[in-house]
C-alpha cells in the first residue's frame, strides 16, 4: 500500500469539540470577558485624562467625553507645568514637583536602607527581645496617621523643621520604617544560616556581611521597599497638607489647591494635565520594575 502524501485527504476528526472541551473553552470566554471588563474600569479614567488633557475648553465644553481630541494641542500641558495659579502664585506645578522629588527620594533610600539593616539584624543577628522589637515594628504599620498629627507637629516645631521639606523627610522616613523592616527580615529568613556562620568564622562582622553577602541576593526586595516607599510618599496628602508650607508643598497638595480653586473657569483640560504629571513618576516606576515588584512581592510572602 503507499505511503500517504500530503495531497492524500486526511479523515476529519470526530468528536474535538467533546461537552467537556466546549465547557472549558466557555470557562475562557468568560474570564476573558471579565478580565476586559476589569480593564476597562482601570484603564477608562486614564483614557479620559489623557484625551481631555489634549483638548480645548471650547471642544470640552461642546461634550463628548470619550472622543478622541479633533484638534490635539499641548497648551494644557504647558499651562499646567509653568503657568497655572496655584494659589496667589502663577507659576505651575514645576516648583512642587521638584519639592515632591526632594522630599521622596531622601526620605525612600533612608527609610529601605533603614528597613533592611533592621531586617537583617532581627533574622540573622538574633537578641534577646527581638520577637518584641519585630512586633512592635509591625504593630506601627497599623496605627493611623490622624492619631499622631498632633505629636508630631509638636516633635517637629521643637525640632524647628515645620513647613519644611526636611520636616517632612523625617516623618516619611520614621513611618517608612516599619514596613520596610517587615519586608527584609522575612525576606531575609530565607537566607541560609550558613552562609553567615562561614563568613563569621571567616572574620567578618556585622556590616561587612550585610554589604558584600546579604544585600546582592536581594534585589527584588529591594525594588518591592523602593516602589511602596517612593508611591506611598509621592501620594501623601495628610502628611504633606498638615506640616508643608506654600513654599515647601509637593505636589499632591498643590494639585488639590489647584482643582479646588473657586476663582475663574474650571480648566478641565488643564487640571487633567496637571493630574497625568502628578501620577507620572509612580506609573513610570512600575512600567520599569514592575515584573521585579510582583517577584519580590511573591518571595515576601512566603518567607517568614
């Protein structure tokens, strides 16, 4: 008999699309259609920022919320960044966006560097009590902020750091820490015992060890401290309205004061400009690390 070629017809497959097939191939359709569901709620505000923020009042006003801009312009942006009355000062959100940058990235590498020297200390370096300090640490990340706005507006006027950027350093630094340290030291649990026993036998101490053994093995943790810290402090607003002065706001605070004006016509277009820039650095943030932020973020939570 020959063999069959490739012109030669094959018989059709009988039964593929068996009840059990048909059942599973729904199940998909479903959880696709949920899932496009979901991203349209997420994604749908962001649309809306964006293609308002390229229109003009006139266009806006005319209604057609979710219609491409007809005539795409960048004045909104530029209103928004340089020229927007903030206040009694016409001079954007330029000057608070670099107040947010001094004040998030100081008080985000103190506040990991800080995390991770306690975490290491209390998995690898045990004391007498260090189920107690690890249990207050973790205690302070339920305490609520309104319940300290009065002690520590106290703290800071005896410090002389009130309406300060550098007041508000601090305070994001000392509320950094108990989340930090909790990510570190389950993380570092995880952390063969015997690599720092050899390298104790071999001579070396504390930091040492931490610098050239500990920290290199953990860069996902690492990445997971930097983006809660960097997007917890970029979007405070209780802290930065209760201790900032008009000089020393960042931006979420001049962002309220800037959508909330009574005087003039609501520029909508230039409020969701302004909105896109004050949410851009934590959106860029987890577009560049997020894959690390999900592996560090699994690691954590098995740990410990």
């Amino acid at each position: 008999m020959p063999a069959p070629t490739d012109a030669t017809p094959r018989p059709a497959r009988s039964g593929w699309l068996t009840p059990r097939r048909s059942k599973a191939m729904l199940k998909r359709a479903v959880l696709y259609l949920l899932l496009a569901v979901v991203a349209f709620f997420f994604a749908g505000p962001l649309y809306i920022l964006l293609s308002t923020s390229f229109k003009t009042m006139p266009e806006i006003q005319a209604g057609g919320l979710m219609a491409l801009p007809h005539e795409p312009t960048v004045q909104p942006w530029v209103t928004a960044w340089g020229e927007a009355c903030i206040g009694i000062t016409c001079g954007g959100l330029k000057g608070y966006f670099g107040n947010s940058m001094v004040m998030a990235i100081p008080a985000v590498l103190i506040s990991v560097m800080i995390g991770a020297i306690n975490g290491y200390a209390l998995a690898k370096w045990p004391f007498p009590g260090a189920r107690f300090v690890f249990a207050a640490l973790v205690a302070g990340n339920f305490v609520p902020f309104q319940v300290v706005l009065a002690p520590v507006s106290v703290t800071l006027r005896t410090l002389g750091l009130f309406g300060s950027v550098e007041g508000l350093i601090l305070i994001h630094v000392i509320y950094g820490i108990p989340i930090t340290t909790m990510l570190f030291r389950n993380f570092f649990l995880s952390v063969p015992n015997d690599l720092i026993k050899a390298a104790r036998i071999d001579g070396a101490g504390f930091f040492w060890i931490f610098f050239r053994i500990v920290l290199p093995l953990s860069p996902s943790v690492i990445v997971v401290a930097l983006i809660l810290q960097f997007t917890g402090i970029w979007n405070d607003f209780l802290f930065a309205v209760s201790f900032s002065n008009p000089s020393s706001a960042p931006m979420t605070v001049a962002l309220n004061n800037l959508v909330n004006s009574n005087f003039g016509v609501k520029e909508y277009n230039v409020h969701m400009a302004a909105t896109v820039i004050a949410a851009a650095p934590t959106l860029i943030l987890y577009i560049l690390l997020g894959r690390y932020f999900l592996r560090g973020m699994t690691a954590g939570a098995v740990k410990g």
